[in-house]
C-alpha cells in the first residue's frame, strides 16, 4: 500500500481523511458474527490446493468473498478466523501488561464440489485491526490460508456543535501487535491522550468536549508506540499505518456544560469484591457518606470493635507497601447477635478496604469500597491567570488507580497522585485561552508497571469506561470561564 502524501480535503465535517491510499469508509453493516472456537491447528507437510480472497482488505462489516481451488474433492470443511483474544495482566496492585492468546474461530462451513473447488462470503469481522489469516482446515490439518487485512476506520459525532458538545469517537480495528496497538489523539495540535482495545476486542469508543472559538478544530488520531504520537509514519518500519484526520465545527450558541461533580459520582462499580461476614449498605460510597456495616452470629449484648485496614507506603522511593489497620468505630450485638457499625465513609484512599470484628477469636471479614469523589473549583470564572484548585478524595493506590491525568482544553498538561496523601488531592492550577469557557478533565491512567511497549504511563487513558485496567474509574469534568483576556 502506498502513501499518499496529499490529503483529499475535508469532505464533510465528519468525514475522517486516512492519509493511506485505499482507504474505505465503514460499511455500515453487520459483521460477521464469529462461530465456534477452533483448533488451532498448524500447516504440516504442505499446503493442498489455492485460496483466493476478494478483496483482501476492508473495514469491518466488508462483503469478502472466499474462492477456494484444487482441494480434495466432495469434502466439508471449516473456513476459519485466526485472531487473538486479550486481557490486561494487573495482579497484587501492579501492572504487567497486555496480554494475547492466539485462538480462531468458525467463520463457515464449507464443502468442496467434485472439482475440489468451493466459494463462500462473509462479512469482515468485528475484531482487532490488521492482518489475520483464513485457514481451511478440518480438526487434524490446516490445507491452506490467506490473508485479510482489517482497516481501522475513525467516526465522529455530531460533526458540529456549540462549545463543550460531547464529541464521541468511535475507532475500529485498532490492532493486537506492537506498532498496531497504540493510538493516541491530538485535538488541534495539542496531545489529548491515549485509546486502548484490549478488552473491547480493537474497539475504542469515548468522548470529548469540543473546546475553543467557533470555526473549524481539528482532531487526529496517529499511532506512538514510546508515549506520543510518531509523525513521520511513512518513513517508519510500518509505512502502511493509517493517519486519521477529522475536522469538527464549533458553531455559535448556548455552551454545553458538564453537570457539577457532584453528579458525576458512579453509580456503579464493575467487579466490586465479594463483602463476606460483614455486610456494608451502600456496597461502595464516597468520602463522608453514611455508611452502615453489618454482621450476625455474635455474642447478645457484647460490645464489639471494627477494624479498618488501609495501606500506607512509599511507591516513589521504592519502600513499597503495607496494610495498617485501626478501630474506627464499635458497637453491641443485640439479643439475637446481630449489630450495625454506623459511620461516615473514612477520609481513606480509594478502593478496597479489608474490615474485621475479632469474634472470639474467629475473625468475620468483609470488604468495603471507597470510590473517588470531585469537588468543584475553588474558583469558576475570572480573567486568565486566575489561579483555582480541584480538589479529589478518595483516590486509589495501586498502579492503575493512584494517579489522575489532567487535560486542559484536551491538551494533556500533567498528571497528580494520591497515594502518599492517603487519598486526598489538591490541584493547582491557572486560567488560561481567549475570554469563554474552557474544558478541564481529569482521567484514569497507568502510572507504571512492568511493560516496556507500548509505553502508555502517566497519561490520559482516553478508554477509561470501557477498557481500563485493574479498577472500574471515573472521569470527572470541569470549565472555567475567562471573562477577559488578562489579570488586572
């Protein structure tokens, strides 16, 4: 495939330019769905016969067409999809990576005519982007393969909007492999942050606020295996990696505003632990809410003490962790040996945390969950180079939750860290732009771990709701308004 230096224009506000000849726009159909999980069985003693694929590339969704020749006569067959299945590896509070396990699936069925010969079509999957082989295979022998190369397509919508519109991105085919698995976004020059699709399968689907004056703004998306973006991409080992680039329209009118962080809180929590003995109402709660924590079997009428178990530690100077437990309330069972602890939500780090009652010397245990919580700026609007400050708590410690990536006008400007301050964040920061409103985010990220490509550390995980690693995390949103051009 070669390059082709000059783009086509801005065909439409939503239309995205991929710098690549031949590129195609998403079909817009359904892909095939994947069949039974087959064996993954490898060639031996040569491949029999040919197989030919029309065409050989396409986005997802794309009618294929599969002509197989000079195979053994009146046979059936399995046509299958050799791909990968993925998980992150986040294990005792670290981060070791991504992980790819080879697998294929049935894609067809299909039996040869007495000339050895058969055709079959399917729709290209909905899978990781790039190259995956086609096998015609049977359960002890692969006869032949070819080759079929999945495009990443870039959608965006809507394709305009006031200031602050949400701008959902949707990617597809993002791949498995290095130099095919990390894509980053820039917003009008500026480095907004990161896109992952380990466990959505090479999909990616977020958004952002349009920021800035009315007129046309500019978003791309380009691939950077060591942290950011890699711009010369047809001078690369891997020349034939896409350039996306979409334009979008901040027209006039009324600002679309995030709701205040308040409401911004999760709802829910993706793979809360199990509580066990003790059984808290809520399951997960923010810092200071009404927490009330359960448990029976006890001695009628004794007085009993809850232990709370944090972790404290040092991760920067390497002196690691340790859990410390306190007493943070206690209570009497009543006359059937039940009791309720009733207390705020401790000042603690985000999380999971373990609790105990000494029963005699059993131990009845459970789990209780702190989950982050925003507050709103110190100050909202004024001229620029006004200082303001967001303040967090809750944030976790482990590698995949101590610290938050701060984006500015979707410009990445930085991140903060909340284990050494049990939790608790303060960030300072200044006003800056043209008089109007501007977007501040704050993202989940990874701050460090054991995997050396692709380098994704310390920056915004654009991804977070769907495909962040280790904890179920949310974003939170800001604005502050410039109400002129400099501090008086």
């Amino acid at each position: 495939m070669n390059i082709a230096f000059g783009m086509r224009g801005f065909v439409g506000a939503a239309a995205a330019v991929m710098i690549v000849a031949g590129a195609q726009a998403a079909s817009g159909r359904p892909a095939t769905a994947l069949g039974p999980e087959a064996l993954l069985v490898e060639p031996s003693g040569g491949f029999v016969g040919r197989l030919a694929l029309a065409p050989q590339q396409g986005p997802i969704g794309k009618p294929v067409t599969v002509t197989g020749t000079g195979l053994p006569a009146n046979e059936e067959f399995d046509l299958v999809w050799r791909t990968s299945t993925a998980h992150w590896n986040v294990a005792d509070a670290e981060y070791h990576g991504r992980e790819y396990t080879p697998v294929g699936y049935v894609i067809d069925k299909v039996r040869t005519d007495a000339d050895g010969a058969f055709t079959a079509t399917f729709e290209a999957p909905d899978d990781f982007g790039f190259w995956h082989d086609i096998t015609v295979q049977n359960s002890d022998r692969v006869l032949i393969q070819a080759a079929f190369y999945v495009e990443m397509t870039v959608d965006i919508a809507p394709a305009s909007g006031p200031v602050g519109t949400p701008i959902t991105v949707d990617v597809k085919g993002i791949g498995r492999q290095q130099l095919q698995n990390s894509w980053l976004l820039l917003y009008d020059n500026k480095y907004t942050g990161w896109m992952s699709s380990v466990s959505t399968g090479g999909s990616a689907h977020f958004t952002i606020p349009a920021a800035g004056q009315p007129g046309t703004h500019v978003l791309e998306v380009l691939h950077g295996d060591f942290t950011f973006p890699y711009r010369n991409m047809q001078q690369s080992p891997e020349p034939d990696r896409p350039r996306f680039v979409i334009p979008f329209e901040i027209t006039e009118g009324d600002p679309i505003l995030p709701p205040p962080p308040e409401k911004q809180v999760q709802a829910s929590i993706r793979g809360l632990p199990t509580q066990g003995d003790l059984v808290a109402e809520p399951a997960f709660a923010t810092v200071g809410e009404p927490l009330v924590v359960s448990a029976a079997g006890l001695e009628p009428g004794k007085t009993y003490q809850l232990n709370w178990t944090t972790v404290t530690g040092n991760r920067v100077s390497g002196s690691g962790w340790e859990e410390t437990p306190r007493v943070i309330t206690e209570a009497a069972a009543d006359a059937s040996g039940k009791l309720e602890f009733r207390f705020d939500t401790p000042d603690d780090l985000g999380g999971a945390h373990t609790m105990w009652v000494d029963a005699g010397g059993v131990e009845k245990r459970g789990t209780f969950w702190i989950a982050p919580s925003a507050f709103q700026p110190t100050v909202g609007s004024g001229p620029a180079g006004t200082p303001f400050t967001i303040h967090l708590k809750g944030v976790g410690w482990t590698e995949t939750a101590n610290i938050y990536a701060i984006v500015y006008d979707n410009a990445y400007i930085g991140y903060a860290c909340g284990f050494n301050s049990q939790g608790t964040v303060d960030i300072d920061l200044q006003a800056t732009g043209a008089p109007g409103w501007h977007f501040i985010d704050l993202y989940p990220a990874i701050y460090k771990g054991k995997e050396g490509r692709p380098n994704n550390f310390r920056l915004p995980q654009l991804t977070y709701a769907e495909d962040h690693p280790g904890e179920d995390l949310p974003r939170f949103s800001f604005t502050f308004e410039i109400t002129e051009a400099t501090v008086n």
